[in-house]
C-alpha cells in the first residue's frame, strides 16, 4: 500500500438558475398577448349570459377555451416574474 493521497478533484461547478432579462421580457410579453382571449371569453360571456340569462350553448365552448388561453397567460406571466433569480453579488476585488 502506498501512503499517497487520492487526487484531488476540481470543483464542480454551480449551475447558474438565473435566467436573462431578455427571455424574462419575451415571457411577460407572451403571457400579455396570451390574456386577450381571456378578456375577449370575459366579454362574450358576459354578453351572452346577460341576453339570455344563460351561456349560449354555441358559444360555450369558445368561452371555455379563451378562459384557459387566459389562465395559460397569467400562468406565464406568474412564472416569468417568479422565476427570475437574482444575480450573485460579486466582490469588488
């Protein structure tokens, strides 16, 4: 057996989580152009139930799926802004 000491390994190193302010703008950007379905199923469904005082069966299911492109947008904004981590301070020297 020798008496030398196991090699040493350089560190690995840290994935950087932070993501750009660029994509963090794109994301804000989709997620805004994803809630004007949602707006529009908001005002159609309003109209729709306040003619009839029920959704239009024809137009339901249009409405159904403005509301989850709209859910989709405040999803995409919430994680755009959410997810965006810091930078790590760096020493002046």
């Amino acid at each position: 057996m020798s008496d030398t000491p196991p090699p040493v390994l350089p560190p690995l190193p840290t994935p950087d989580h932070a993501r750009s302010g660029c994509l963090t703008a794109f994301m804000v950007i989709a997620g805004v152009i994803l809630l004007l379905p949602g707006l529009c199923a908001l005002v159609f469904g309003g109209i729709s139930v306040s003619d009839s005082g029920q959704i239009a069966s024809d137009i339901a299911p249009f409405v159904f799926l403005g509301l989850v492109v709209g859910i989709g947008g405040v999803a995409l904004i919430w994680a755009a802004i959410k997810g965006r981590k810091a930078p790590p301070a760096r020493n002046g020297s």
